[in-house]
C-alpha cells in the first residue's frame, strides 16, 4: 500500500513549532517508508487566512529542510496530482459532496441565526444540560426550505448524525469510544458557503489518498466526527495518530500570547502611555492598551520589542531563525518534543529521523519544550562546525536580520567579527546582538557608568583614563593595525607602565571603545573597529569620564 501523509495548517500567520514538529513527524513517517508527504492549505476560514500567512508557512518548512512531494508550488517544488492544494481553490469539489449528502438525506440545512443559537445554549444551561442541537430544522418541509433557499436565506448545512457510538484506534493513544450523546449534527458548511474544517478535511484526504493522520492530541474528539462523515460519504479510513501538545516548561501552552504578555509588562515598567515615534499606529496602540484580548500583528510586535530592546519568546518558527537557531538543530530539538528513538540517542539528523522514526515512540502526555536544552544543543552545533560554515551562515544571518552591521563593516570586518565571536556564540544572532557598539556612530556612543567602570576608569593613579592617555599615542603610532599589530604595542606598554598587568591596560580599552565591560578579546575588537574609530572613541571616553569626575 502506497503510503501518503498529510500537513494541513490554517495560514493565519508564521508556523508554530507545534505545527512543525507535526509536519515532521508526518514528513518522517511518510518517507521512511518510501510515501509521499503532502502539503495542504486549510484556508476556507476566511477571516484567520491570508496569501502572505501562506507563504510565511512555506518559507518556513523550506527553511527546516521539510520538502513536501506534493501541494503549492513554491522554490522548486510541489505540485502534484491532487491539487488544487488551497482549500479555497476547491470549492466546486465540496459542493459536490455536499449535494450527495443532501440527495441521500444524511445531512440537511438549517436557517436558525446565530442569536437563535445562542438563546437555545443559554437555555440548555439554565436547566443544568449540556446543549445539543434539536433538529428544528428537519420539520421543515421541502418546500418551506425550497422558498427560503430561493429567498436567499443564510443556511449552513448539518450532518445527520446517525445517534451510534463511535469508536477511535489510534496509533498513539490507543483505543476509545466517543458516546453518541456528546455528538450531535454538527455543522459541514457555513453560511458563508465555505465548508468547515470537518467537511474539507475528510474529503481531501480521501481523493488526496491519505493513509495516515498525524496531527496534535487537540484534534482527537475531531476524529469520531470525521469517521461519520467518511462512514456517510462511502470514504475509506486513514490510520490516525495523535501527537501530544508542546507546552512551557510550567506547563502553560505555547501561545503567542506569550509575546503579548512580554511587550504588555515592559511597556508597564516603562510606564508608556504613548507608543514609540513611526513604531505603532496610536489607533492600534489605544486598541492594544485597552483590550487585553487584543494583540498586535506580528511584525508590529516585533518593531516594538526592538524599540524596547527587549527579547520576545520565541514561539514561531521564524522567530528560532531570527533569533539565530539553526534549522537543524531545531529540527533535531523538536523530534525529541514527545518522541525518542531509544537508546540514550538524542542527536540525530534528519536522515536518522527518517529512517528511525515510529508513531509507537511517541509519548501521551505533553512535551515541555525546554530552551536551556535547546540554546545548548545550538550552541555545541555551533562552537563545533568549521569556521567556513559558521562565517557563511553568520554572514546570511546578518543580511537578513542585521542589515547595519553588513553597511558599516563590510563582509571584511564581518569575517574579523566572526573569528573573534565563534567560541562565544551559542547562536548565530550572539555576535550581533552583543557586539551593538560596533555599529554606532563614534560621536553617538554612550558609556555604562557602574561600580565597575567607575572602579576600572577613575580608580587609584595611575587610572583607567591615566593609562588611555598613555596609549593614544602608542596606538596612534601602530602601522600594521591587526590583532597582532596593536597586541605587540600594548603589551610592552602594559609590562612597563602597569606592572605587567595586561588587564590594567585592556579594560579601560574595553570600556572606552564599546561602552561597557564586555566584547571579544579587545584586541579584535580594535583590529574590527578600526585606528580611527579606535582613537576617537579613546578620546571621547578621556572626556566623559573625566569630566563627571571632576
């Protein structure tokens, strides 16, 4: 038996790892066996999809390494047999079905308002029972509802359910009975004539020739819905397996709330009230503030955080690949989220995956993601690969994400960066984020004044500033400013003016040229920055030093 898989997201903006780690797993399945991995677009929810949310996925699972055999073609492949691959491209397919449902008398439309629906739930609750639909709709006659679908009446359109318990194998959690009573005829299309998710979903995977389901645990009272509606429709059905949830390591969910819930308390210790110039729209920031339940698109929230200079969680795919993660190792990192393959085994790469993946290893109970595992596995993948392929991906990450630094520095000085920040990175944004000093104008930057700077710059004769104006013209007089170069005139410096002490000389250098007590070996870091930068810089940090001083 040919072996087929399926993704199917909702695009409604940028893949959460949730999603990933299920498009791999199908993924894994399916081509460990020598199957085809499908790629779907759920977008019939016409208010939560967008064509940019789409493309979001896709760059997304591109960027994993989770090729898809067949779906929308987008860099080279895709396509396929079964398309269209975009639900709302499949309209005149539903209607289809739907008629045949009609036709056979398994399902029905019905015309109550939302408002009638929910004074009937209200009603249901006020006498302590669980509300299920009451069939009104079936007393209708013919042609009652002939007339009111000429009139142009909003309808959805139920299935008749047949009143039977429905009993679920699955491959994961094992075997369960949904009772009849906690089923009632659910909607299969809307008023809108888009068909829901139950509907859509169980006829593509028949004429797409799906063979097994992979989805989250959230899913599992679905099934017994959709093994109805393949029982009504005369379909076949797939194999199911559902995934556990990946949550927080408090065992919260991971939600992009999380993000809200950062931006909402460092704009309250900020005390803001109104939002940072060219960040915010002052119509969404007013909506924002005064609607916890409101939140601010993704891109919007990102300007903000940065505005804030402050990190956001990462949720998203594509925030792991912003914040300098490496797809492999979020691969890696992510099969291991409700799935082991035994063995103490725990790094492996996609290959290993594939070959080794089995539904039978999957866990029941969620998976905490834990980032301090995570941020460990990138940093050994990165501390351990050739310096080559650490400079070409740095280079690509700061293209992408870091535009100044590849203005100002050039791929000359980005390489100079990247030999002296390997060792210390954990990801590819380290470099950047921590070297900042770097691309600030000479005349913008800003010294941290705290116990320690104070103590290193202003403390007993001779003092920090005493020994940098020493240095200016000992630098001043270098030639050849590399690393070597300006170590072979400061050391003497240092044996001969502070005791030998390398340290009484290099912190003050450290300070003066990026605003702070950390950077990479300060010899690098002169070398990166520049003789001219170098000197100025020296001179300003004289002057701001010393003038609070006085």
């Amino acid at each position: 038996m040919r072996i087929a898989t399926r993704f199917a997201p909702s695009p409604s903006g940028h893949l959460h790892v949730g999603g990933a780690r299920t498009a791999l797993f199908c993924w894994a399945f399916a081509k460990g066996r020598d199957g085809t991995f499908i790629l779907r677009i759920e977008d019939t929810d016409q208010k939560r999809s967008s064509d940019a949310a789409s493309i979001g996925f896709a760059k997304d699972l591109h960027w994993l390494g989770i090729l898809w055999d067949e779906g929308p073609q987008w860099q080279g492949v895709g396509g396929g047999p079964h398309g269209p691959y975009f639900q709302s491209e499949r309209l005149a397919i539903y209607n289809h079905h739907l008629q045949r449902l009609l036709d056979a008398g398994h399902a029905y439309y019905a015309f109550e308002t939302g408002e009638e629906l929910d004074a009937k739930r209200k009603a249901s609750a006020a006498a302590g029972k669980p509300y299920r639909y009451d069939r009104a709709a079936l007393a209708l006659q013919p042609d009652e509802v002939a007339s009111k679908l000429a009139a142009g009446v909003p309808a959805v359109i139920r299935l008749k359910c047949p009143g039977h318990d429905v009993t679920i194998k699955d491959e994961v959690l094992g075997e369960a009975t949904i009772p009849a009573t906690e089923i009632d005829d659910f909607v299969i299309r809307k008023a809108d004539g888009f068909p829901t998710y139950h509907f859509a979903v169980v006829v593509d995977d028949e004429l797409m020739q799906v063979t097994h389901v992979l989805r989250a645990q959230e899913h599992f009272t679905n099934t017994a819905k959709h093994m109805l509606l393949q029982d009504a429709l005369g379909f076949r059905r797939p194999a199911y397996a559902h995934l556990p949830i990946i949550c927080n390591p408090d065992g919260s969910k991971m939600s992009k709330r999380d993000k809200d819930k950062a931006l909402r308390k460092a704009v309250a210790e900020r005390k803001l009230t109104e939002p940072p110039t060219g960040i915010v729209d002052p119509g969404a920031w007013g909506a924002w503030l005064g609607d916890k339940n409101v939140q601010l698109d993704l891109e919007t929230g990102q300007r903000l955080a940065d505005a804030l200079g402050i990190t956001l969680p990462e949720i998203n795919v594509d925030d792991f690949k912003r914040s300098g993660y490496l797809p492999e190792v979020l691969i890696n990192f992510l099969a291991l989220n409700g799935w082991s393959p035994g063995n103490d085994i725990e790094k492996f790469d996609l290959e290993f995956l594939r070959t080794s993946f089995d539904p039978r290893r999957v866990v029941k109970t969620p998976a905490k993601f834990d980032r301090v595992k995570l941020l460990s596995f990138n940093c050994d993948a990165i501390t351990g690969m050739p310096h080559e392929e650490f400079l070409r991906r740095a280079i690509a990450h700061g293209r992408s994400y870091h535009p100044a630094f590849m203005d100002r520095m050039g791929e000359q000085g980005i390489a100079m960066l990247a030999k002296a920040s390997q060792e210390r990175s954990k990801t590819l944004d380290d470099m950047f984020r921590g070297n900042r000093f770097f691309v600030v104008a000479d005349d913008a930057l800003t010294w941290e004044r705290s116990k320690n700077t104070d103590k290193a710059m202003l403390g007993e004769a001779p003092s920090g500033c005493d020994h940098l104006r020493a240095l200016l013209p000992v630098l001043g007089g270098v030639t050849e400013w590399t690393s070597t170069g300006i170590e072979a005139a400061v050391k003497p410096y240092a044996e001969a003016h502070a005791a030998g002490q390398l340290g009484k000389a290099a912190q003050p250098l450290r300070i003066a040229v990026s605003g702070g007590t950390v950077s990479p070996p300060i010899f690098d870091t002169l070398a990166i920055l520049g003789k001219a930068s170098t000197l100025r810089r020296i001179e300003r940090a004289i002057a701001a030093f010393t003038a609070t001083s006085a």
